[in-house]
C-alpha cells in the first residue's frame, strides 16, 4: 500500500515569496490535514479536510495560507506572501476514517517538506 | 501548560543502555500514541494504547490512566534509535494532540 505522498521535500525562499506544498493522502482515506511544526515543537494541525470539505481551519492564518482538496483527493498548501516565522516543516496526514472517529484510528503522515524562509 | 507533557526534551545515551521517555497528559483520552520521527520529517507510529502495555521488539509503551501517564521505553539502545520520539493523544474530538516530543541521540 502506498503512503502518503508530499512533495516537495525542501523548499527555500526568500521572504514575501509565494509557495505551494502538495499532499497526496493514501487511496481511501477520507480525512486529510495539513500540520505545521517548528523546530523544537509538536506539530500544529494547520487544517483538515474531511472528504473536499473543510471541518478545522481554526489555526490556519488565513491572510497568507491557503489550501484547497479538489475532488477529495488530493490537496495544496499555499502560503503567500511567506514571513521567515514560517519556516518548518510541513506535514501532510490522513486517516481512513471521518474525524478520527474510532477510537484506534491512526494517522498516516508524509515525510514532509522543510521550508526554509530566508 | 500543555495539555501533554513529554520529558526529558533532550536524551544522551550510549548504546546499549536501557532509555525511559515519560508521557503526562491532563485531558480525557481515547487512546495515546508514540510516534517516531527521523531528521527529515516524517513521522511513523510506533504504537497506540489505551491501556495496559505493548511491545514491539526492542521497544515497549505502557500506560497509566488512572495517574495519566505512559512510558516508553528502549532496550538495548542502538544509534538508529535516534531519531525524536513524539507523544500524542486523541481525546473527546478525536483529534491529535502532540506533544514537544523528545530528541534522542544514542552514541556508539
């Protein structure tokens, strides 16, 4: 079974640049997210699409970012213009299942991208 | 405060050594995770419990709900056990909470 799919994997910019990260979730899974993680932090749920639609953008700073999951598959992150805060790594999941909804569901994650805004 | 709690943030071990990474949480949980995450960024789960105790191979995860806690523990660490060991829990929404995770480096 193939994994969850980001790519791509490092990016550099330099600030106020435009960027886009693209997520492919593993076939089936109806939820994705999109995770942000800073150095030296857990990852910070971005947003997460159930299916084409979003149930959780409450964190995503949304003068600058930006994602949309055409047709329930697969997804694109996009921050514009990009602050040096934003510098980390940006990780995609998914998971089978509707919101995590069973107890022993797992979250299936990509290897991410490293964003580096300089 | 963080609604999990990870220590220490950072370990040193030789290899060989017996390591202990400790979990506290102060939500109500549905179940909890260790996952493991390599320099480079992904993340694979290690494993999910919510009770009781697991193991897999040289690695066992056990946890306390009463006292709202889990440990992990690695026997007979080796360097590539190095890598950042994240503690998580899903609680009432069923969605993650992560915590600081711990950043391991074990010496040959």
């Amino acid at each position: 079974e193939a994994g969850v799919a980001q790519s791509p994997r490092y990016k550099i910019i330099e600030k106020r640049q435009s960027v886009a990260f693209w997520c492919n979730p593993i076939s089936g899974h109806a939820t994705l997210y999109w995770y942000q993680q800073i150095l030296g932090q857990g990852p910070k749920l971005l947003i997460q699409f159930q299916n084409n639609g979003v149930v959780d953008d409450s964190q995503l700073p949304k003068d600058r970012f930006s994602a949309e999951r055409l047709k329930g598959v697969d997804s694109t992150l996009k921050i514009q213009p990009a602050k040096l805060e934003d510098s980390a790594v940006y990780l995609c999941a998914s998971s089978l299942s509707i919101g995590l909804r069973r107890a022993n569901e797992k979250l299936f994650f990509g290897s991410g991208t490293q964003l580096s805004v300089l | 405060k963080n609604e999990v709690e990870q220590s220490p943030q950072n370990l040193t071990a030789q290899e060989g050594e017996f390591i202990t990474i400790n979990c506290s949480y102060s939500v109500g949980i549905s179940a909890l995770h260790w996952l493991q995450q390599h320099p480079g960024g992904g993340i694979v789960s290690l494993f999910m419990l919510s009770s009781g105790k697991k193991k897999h191979g040289r690695l066992i995860a056990t946890i306390n709900i009463q006292e709202k806690h889990s440990s992990l523990h690695i026997t007979a660490s080796h360097p590539r056990d190095s890598a950042v060991y994240i503690c998580a829990v899903t609680a009432g929404t069923y969605k993650y909470i992560f915590g600081t995770g711990t950043r391991l480096k074990v010496l040959a």
